[in-house]
C-alpha cells in the first residue's frame, strides 16, 4: 500500500481522576494521534509520549519532531506490505520508541482494514477476553488508597496495582493488605529508588504481592539483578526493558523474573510480540501495561494481551477510569470476571470521532505526498 497522507494531532485529555506516581501528578493526558492514509483506507495509530518527560525520556514535543522531520518524510509515498517491513526501514533513527510505535500502530489498523481481519488475528492472539487489573495512583493518605481499592473492587477489578514511592510505600501497601487478605497485589515505583534506598521494600517481601514493579533506575539493569537476589518476591522490569535485546540479558542476568511489556516503550507491537515469544519460550510470564491510552491505544493493548504468553492481569481498565468522553465511538467495560472484550472488527476494531478528536486537540499539521 502506497502511504499517501499522514496527520498529527497532539491531543490533551481531561483525566475522570488526577494520576500520582512517583514521578508527578498528571490531571490531564497528552498523546499523538496519528492518521495514516493510503489508497482509500486511513489508519489510526496512538504515541504514548506524554507532555513532560517524567516516565521515559520522550515527550510529545520529541515525538513530534522525530515524526515530522524524519520518521515521516521516509514515510511518504512509499510501498508498505507490512508493519515488520516498516521496522527493518527504521533501524537508522535511534531511539524515539514510542514515536515509533504510535507509526506502527497506525499501519497495524491500515493492514488490518485491507485484509478484513482484526489486530486480534494479526499478532496471532487467542483469546476474545482478557483478565485486566486497575493502577492506583498515590492517594493523600492509605486511609483514601483503602477506599479508593474498595470502589474499584465493587465495580469488579479483582487485581490492584498501587504506585509507590520513597516515604509513601510500606505503610501503604500493609494498609491494603491488611483491608483486603485475598486481593491479587502488586506495586509499582516508577524507577523511584536506588539499590540503597530500596532496602526500605523489604517489608513488601512479606505481603504475598504478585510482582514489585520497576523499582530502580531505568538503565539499572545489573542493580535489579543484585536486588532480585534479596526478594523472593518477583521483580518485573517496565522502563528498563527498551527491546528484545534488553529482555533477553535482563532474564540471563536474572535482573527480573516478570516482564510488562509496553508496545510504546519497545518501538511498537512487532518488538513487544518479539518479546513476548522470548518470554513464553522461556517461561517467564508476561503483562500488558498501560499508558492511561485512548480508546486507540487501549484496543492495541487489548489484541497485544491476547497472546497466549500474557498470564498476569493487564493495566488495561474500562474507558470510565481514564476518560469522562473518549475519541473513540466504543466505549471499553468491564466484564463481571474483571476482563474486557478484545475487539474483533478489522484493525483495531475502533472507530475514531472526528468531532470529539478536534475537541481535544490542542495542535495538527498534515503531510501529503
Ligand atoms: O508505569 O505502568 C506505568 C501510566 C502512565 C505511565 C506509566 C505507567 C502508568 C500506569 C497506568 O501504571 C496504567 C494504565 O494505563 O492503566
Ligand atoms: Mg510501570
């Protein structure tokens, strides 16, 4: 398929409740969405970058550059047969994943829509549901977090994600242990502690959680290794692994024993398919994470967590956690078994609402062959 046409639209999307990590408090969400025309069928495709680069190095603005300078004028009026091919064409632009990933995205919904089959079919997915957890954010006291997790579990979430950071973490996360005995457990730093500081975790060893998610630096590969050796609890790597490469020396140096697999932070779905596969041959067992995506992202998320080696919950909530009014027609809900449906229509199986899509957007610029 010749590529014809590409639009950027740099969105900002009013958040139902404000965000905390260990990395700041977001009451607004910025993405790219990315539209790809070519003979007759468009695309969408989601980057993840957000406004400020608190979580990865990119940002809506390095995206953006990296999209209009280079990335897309390669683009333009070429031949695609298929997203893999669009991988091989990129290997000299470094770096800039979820830039990357958001142009992938797109050409996964354009192939899709040409051959009639769902994303679902074309990564090779075999499940029409998947189980899917909530990520809480910092709440003002554990007190709140108790009753924030006691709505979501009423609505039916039966997995917990809490953020954590330094000074806001083992009094927490024994709160809500000791509130909910049963409740499927985990936590997540956003890179927030050294080899030094996370000797204050320990206590976490003791909470029976699922995983300790990404606890130090992002490029810490060797300091997650020695920490590993101290908890018997898993620990899984989300920032730190940027690549299959990155996947396989993490496992081989046993920095982790759990990946989150990001499509955004890998460089699109075929790296987080690679990685997938690497994982399930080796056992190690996976999950899709979230980046608080639109209805877009959110449908990549759900094809992506329909592999067979996706055994862990998914940060992939209903629609109604994220966004009061989102850019797509289809709205995600959850299931009484705390799943969401993977959608089957062709491509990501979404339908994008041009006047709710204008609403939110804060800048654009078409490129044309
Ligand atoms: O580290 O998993 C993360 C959101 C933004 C940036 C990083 C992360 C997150 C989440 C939210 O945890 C997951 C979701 O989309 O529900
Ligand atoms: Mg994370």
């Amino acid at each position: 398929m010749k590529i014809e046409q590409i639009s950027l639209f740099h969105l900002r999307m009013p958040l139902v409740s404000a965000f905390e990590t260990s990395f700041g408090r977001e009451t607004v969400r910025d993405c790219i969405l990315i539209e790809i025309s070519a003979e007759g069928i468009t695309g969408f495709g989601e980057c993840v970058a957000d406004r400020d680069p608190g979580y990865s190095s990119e940002t809506t603005g390095t995206a953006w550059h990296i999209l209009g300078e280079f990335m897309i004028p390669m683009m333009l009026g070429k031949n695609f047969s298929s997203p893999t091919d669009f991988q091989t064409g990129f290997d000299q632009v470094r770096g800039h994943w979820m830039a990357k990933a958001g142009l992938e995205m797109a050409l996964w919904d354009l192939q899709g829509k040409a051959e009639g089959r769902s994303l679902r079919l074309l990564l090779g997915g075999v499940r029409d549901r998947v189980d899917v957890g909530v990520s809480v954010g910092i709440q003002d006291s554990p007190e709140d977090l108790v009753e924030t997790i006691e709505a979501y579990l009423a609505q039916g979430y039966r997995r917990i994600k809490l953020k954590i950071k330094p000074g806001r973490d083992v009094a927490e996360t024994q709160a809500v242990r000791r509130a909910f005995p049963q409740v499927r457990l985990q936590v997540d730093a956003n890179s927030a502690y050294t080899l030094e500081s996370a000797a204050a975790l320990r206590p976490l060893d003791d909470l029976s959680l699922l995983l300790i998610e990404q606890p130090l630096f992002e490029d810490d590969l060797w300091d997650h290794s020695r920490l590993q050796a101290q908890f018997k609890t898993p620990i899984c790597l989300d920032e730190s692994i940027i690549s299959a490469r990155h996947a396989r020396q993490a496992l081989e140096m046993s920095a982790c024993r759990v990946i989150n697999i990001k499509a955004g932070r890998v460089g699109g779905l075929s790296q987080a398919v690679a990685i997938h596969d690497l994982c399930r041959q080796r056992g190690v067992p996976v999950w899709c994470g979230g980046m608080l995506e639109t209805g877009v992202g959110r449908a990549s998320n759900l094809a992506l967590a329909s592999l067979p080696g996706f055994v862990l919950p998914g940060d992939i909530s209903a629609s109604e956690r994220y966004y009061v009014q989102d850019i797509t027609d289809e709205r995600f809900s959850l299931n009484a078994d705390s799943t969401i449906d993977v959608p089957g229509a062709p491509g990501l199986g979404v339908t994008v609402d041009l006047i709710t899509l204008e609403k939110f957007t804060l800048r654009t610029e078409m490129f044309k062959i």
